[in-house]
C-alpha cells in the first residue's frame, strides 16, 4: 500500500485507482449513511475520488488515508446538505417518513425464512429515521468498524466526545426500534383482530 500511495502522490492515475478502490466500500457506507440517497451518495463518492486526486501530491500521511478520504467526503456531503437545507419542500420530507413506516408494516407480512432480511430491513428504516448525526456516528462505528481513535480523528472530536455522542445515538436507535417494535405488533393485532370479526 505504501508504493501505491507513492506512486499515487507522483501522479500514477492507476495507483490512485486502485487506492480508492479499496477504501469505496468504507466510504459508500458513510456517504449512504448520510446522504439517504443512493443517487446522491454516488455523485458524493465521486466527488470525493476527484477531490482526493487533486489533493493527493499534498498528503502528509499524518492521519490514515481511510481517515483523509473520510474527511474529504464528509465536508462535500455536508457542503451538499447545507446547500440544500433551504430547497427541500416539507411534504418531501414527510412523504419519506411515510415511506419509512410503510416498510415497518410491509415487513409484518413477510412469510417465514426471511427474519434475517426482516431484521436488516428494520435495522435500516430506525438507521432512515434517526438524524443525520447519528446514523454517520453508528455507520463508522458498526458498519465500518472503524475504532474509537479513528472515528474521533475523522470528525476531529475527542475520543470521550465519541464515546458521548455513540452512546447517545444507540440510545435514540433503541428507542425508535422499540417503538417501531411495538407499532408493529399493534398494528398485525388489529389486523388479526379484524380477521376475526
């Protein structure tokens, strides 16, 4: 890796290639979890692998790379985001909780084999429904694996600041599932007790 990041740094396009290659997953994770749209995500990690080639001759190696491009991707969503804080229509925005809720209750009628995939599929409409914040601090530390230390260096936190602010957000996560939780339930019994009638 460090003869790529050297040759990468002296102008090798292909080195630089493969480089961001192996970090895309990592980073299309974060960019997903904070973008919370696919198509946005993509144009961001785009955006991030050109940035990073600009900028890449004056890497100093003084944080990680994983860390570095984090921190390129993470300003251009939140530059994006900002951006368009004063665009998006309310209705847009309830529409999609909507559709959020729509998938809790589409997911009690799943038919038996598939509790896995209902569980990720529950899993990730709490992840939708929590703010921007916490879904990028649980994304880097859940899905990423990214420890403590690093996380800290990429939001340039300290660490027991991430240690407050993860403890906060698995909070508000088990609150919202719990409640997802028990809608759910609620509403197959009306269902059932229908049925029934």
């Amino acid at each position: 890796m460090d003869d790529l990041l050297h040759q990468a740094r002296s102008g090798d396009g292909d080195a630089f290639a493969q480089l961001f290659q192996e970090h895309a997953p990592m980073l299309w994770k974060v960019a997903a979890s904070v973008m919370d749209d696919e198509d946005e995500a993509a144009d961001m990690l785009q955006e991030t692998a050109i940035k990073a080639w600009r900028a890449i001759p004056r890497f100093d190696g003084k944080s990680a790379l994983s860390t570095w491009l984090t921190r390129i991707l993470l300003n251009r969503c939140f530059d994006e985001i900002r951006s368009k804080r004063r665009t998006i229509p309310f209705s847009d925005i309830t529409q999609a909780v909507d559709a959020g809720e729509a998938r809790l209750l589409v997911q009690g009628s799943a038919p038996a084999g598939v509790a896995d995939a209902c569980e990720r599929m529950d899993m990730d409409a709490t992840l939708a429904r929590l703010g921007m914040s916490d879904r990028l601090i649980l994304t880097l530390f859940y899905v990423n694996d990214l420890p403590i230390s690093e996380i800290a260096s990429v939001l340039d936190a300290s660490e027991g600041a991430v240690r407050t602010r993860l403890a906060r957000a698995r909070k508000r996560f088990k609150g919202i599932y719990e409640r997802s939780a028990r809608f759910e339930v609620s509403a197959s019994g009306m269902a059932v007790a229908e049925a029934t009638i």
